[in-house]
C-alpha cells in the first residue's frame, strides 16, 4: 500500500472538509474558553484523530465523547510536554539566575544548551504524539530520545510535515481578526492541519511502503 505524501491544499482542508469535522473545529474552540482544561480536551481530541487518519478510519472526526477518554488521554500528553520540555525551562531558569553575575562565563554554556535542548524538544515531539497516538504507546510520553528516533526516522517526509505545520501556524492568528475570540476556532483548524500532516508523514513516504514501528 502506497499513499503520496498529502498536499498543503488537502492538510489544510481536512478539519474542514466533512461536516463532522467542521462540527468538531466548531466545538473544540468553544471548549478554548474554558481555561486550560479546554486545551487539554482538545489536545486529547486531536491524538484521537490522529490515531484514525494512521490507520485509516473513516470518520476521522466523532466528536470529543467520551469525555473522559478525551480528559485522561489529554491530560498524559499535557505531562509529556511538560517532561519534554523541562530541561529547557530548567537550563533557561539557570541562564536567567547566572545573568544576574554579569562576570559568570556558565551563562555561555546554559545559554545555547537552554536553546538546544528546546529546539530538539520542538522537533521531537510531533514524532512522539503521533506514535503514541497511532499504537497507545506511552513509552513516547517520557522518552524524548525515543521520539527523536522516530522524527530522524520520518526524514523528508517528516520535514514536509513541518513545513505545512509552520504555515499553518502563521496563518491561525488571522482568526483575531473575527472579534478575536475567532482565534479559538483557527487555532482549533491549524493544530488539526498539523495533527494530519504530522500523522500522514509518520505512516509512508512517497517511495516508501507503509512503515510500522517495531515491536
């Protein structure tokens, strides 16, 4: 089974081409005016249509129900941000502290690894999400090195689909422009964009046959 590589027109249109996916784009950024826990919900949401666009399950949007299904799968892929991102926030705490010695050279050395560390955070955690998505392996919510080999495995196709993530992103801040509150609904958009392009990436390439992670 080979698939191509899916387009910046078709990952854009995907959350908004059926109905039920506009109904769930709709909802998901009504849940954003709830503080914090509407974030988790669709966080939680997104990962579980990433595990139907994986494995081709049509229809890939069925609302957020059960909700504490939606909550509890939310709430580990909340943790594991935090754990990706945590050596990062703990180096730039360090930058920040030693920038009050103005005389300490460790600020040249906390720095950079501050920045690197969140730059391979960034990079590794779409590969992660998709994967513990796709196979319910929480291994990839703690193993950050573990996510790594699988986006330096994704390769071209991986890119691809930071590419159209990217755009998609520069784009949802339009939504400000309706009323503001119309940002909630295209960030809604863009982060389902990201969830299909990441999630089309990590399954084929286009010359390569379908791939799945070992056992």
């Amino acid at each position: 089974m080979r698939r191509p590589a899916p387009s910046l027109r078709e990952c854009f249109a995907f959350p908004v081409s059926t109905p039920e996916g506009r109904r769930d784009v709709l909802l998901g950024g009504t849940l954003l005016l709830l503080p914090l826990l509407g974030w988790i919900l669709n966080l939680g949401h997104r990962l579980d249509v990433v595990y139907r666009v994986y494995h081709d399950e049509p229809p890939y949007f069925r609302g957020f129900a059960p909700w504490g299904h939606t909550l509890r799968r939310g709430l580990r892929a909340f943790a594991a941000i935090t754990v990706y991102l945590t050596p990062a926030i703990l180096l730039a705490g360090a930058t920040a502290a030693l920038h009050c010695h103005a005389s300490s050279a460790l600020i040249w050395v906390t720095g950079p690894l501050a920045l690197a560390c969140f730059l391979l955070a960034i990079y590794a955690l779409p590969g992660g999400m998709t994967y513990n998505a796709a196979f319910n392996d929480l291994s990839y919510l703690y193993r950050p090195d573990k996510a790594l080999r699988r986006a330096l495995d994704g390769g071209s196709s991986y890119l691809r689909a930071w590419a159209i993530a990217l755009a998609a992103m520069a784009l949802t801040p339009l939504g400000l422009l309706a009323v503001g509150v119309g940002f909630f609904y295209s960030s809604v958009w863009g982060w389902s964009v990201v969830g299909y392009a990441f999630s089309r990436a990590l399954v084929l390439d286009e010359s390569s046959p379908v791939r799945r992670p070992p056992p």
